[in-house]
C-alpha cells in the first residue's frame, strides 16, 4: 500500500533586506513519503529566498518535469524554475531552456562537491543558471526545526540568512556556486 504524503502548515514571514521584500507567506506543503525533514526545510529556505507574490511551490518530487518552485508570470510564461538537489546534466539543460532563470540548491556535503566538479564545466554556457550550495550543517540545523505546524521567519541580510522558529535559531550562509549573468 503507498504512503500518503504529510501535511505541513507553515507561516512564513520572510524579510529580505537585500531585495527589500517584506511580506508573510501562509503555506502548506505535502510532504513526499520519500522527502526528508532536511529537504523539505531546504525547500521552505529556498522559497524564503526567492519569495515572491507569485512564487508557488509545485508537486516536487511527485512530477519528474516540474521544479520543486516555480514563479510564472501572469501570462504564464515560466520566470523562474528552483530546483533542490543534485540534478543531472541533462536536467539542467532542459531547465535552463524552459525558464527565464533558473536557480538549484545543492546541499548534502561532499556528494554536492563531487556533482558540482562534474557539471561545472557544462554549466557555463547558460547564463540564467544560478548555483548555490547549503553547508552540510547548516541544512541538519534546519531540519532539526521541522515540524507538523511551523512559524518560520527568515531575515537575509548580506547574503546571510536567519532562521527562527520560536527560540530556535539557525545561521546559513550560501555559498555561490556559480552566479546567473
């Protein structure tokens, strides 16, 4: 018999200081039966970090052709496609030429390493890709925070990312990999 996926409820009140965007974000995410608490809280960051009006987060792991975020514009032309993980080569391609930019969060450690040394170098011709990797620790802090019901607040500042719930703090700095044109 398969799994059901979990349900999430969140508060996310993001202020980000480097794009001047202010605003709280009610959500709630299924979570796949295969998806970790780590994943799923580095998905909530990566929202957090690319939060928008329009920003939706989509079936993730549940549909093969779709990012785990995506903005689209009111036309419906895709803006922005976010993808978590360690894509492959092949992926990236096709992602880079769906959407306007395309941003991937890496995390995990030295799998994150040994991945970025292979596709580094077939990633330069793609000048709306964005590479940022999660320090290993950073991303087990955040998944210590998970839970069923969550008030979230993520300040960035600098480049650099606060993250709280209730007294819980976790620091992340995000390492640019490689940076969109």
């Amino acid at each position: 018999m398969a799994q059901n996926a979990t349900i999430y409820k969140v508060e996310l009140s993001v202020s980000d200081m480097d794009r001047h965007y202010y605003e709280t974000h009610k959500l709630t995410i299924a979570k796949h039966p295969s998806e970790t608490d780590e994943r799923m809280m580095v998905r909530l960051l990566a929202f957090a970090l690319n939060a928008h009006e329009q920003l939706e987060m989509t079936k993730g792991l549940s549909a093969d052709d779709e990012p785990d975020i995506w903005q689209k514009s009111l036309s419906g032309v895709l803006d922005l496609w976010v993808a978590l993980g360690l894509p492959s080569d092949k992926v990236v391609r096709q992602s880079c030429a769906k959407a306007g930019k395309v941003v991937i969060y890496t995390y995990g450690g030295r799998p994150a390493e040994v991945w970025w040394d292979k596709i580094q170098n077939s990633t330069t011709r793609f000048d709306n890709l964005t590479v940022v990797n999660l320090a290993e620790a950073d991303t087990a802090a955040l998944a210590a925070l998970a839970s069923r019901a969550m008030r979230l607040q993520v300040n960035v500042q600098d480049g650099d990312v606060m993250v709280s719930i209730d007294d819980a703090v976790v620091y992340v700095t995000p390492q640019d990999w490689k940076s969109a044109a």
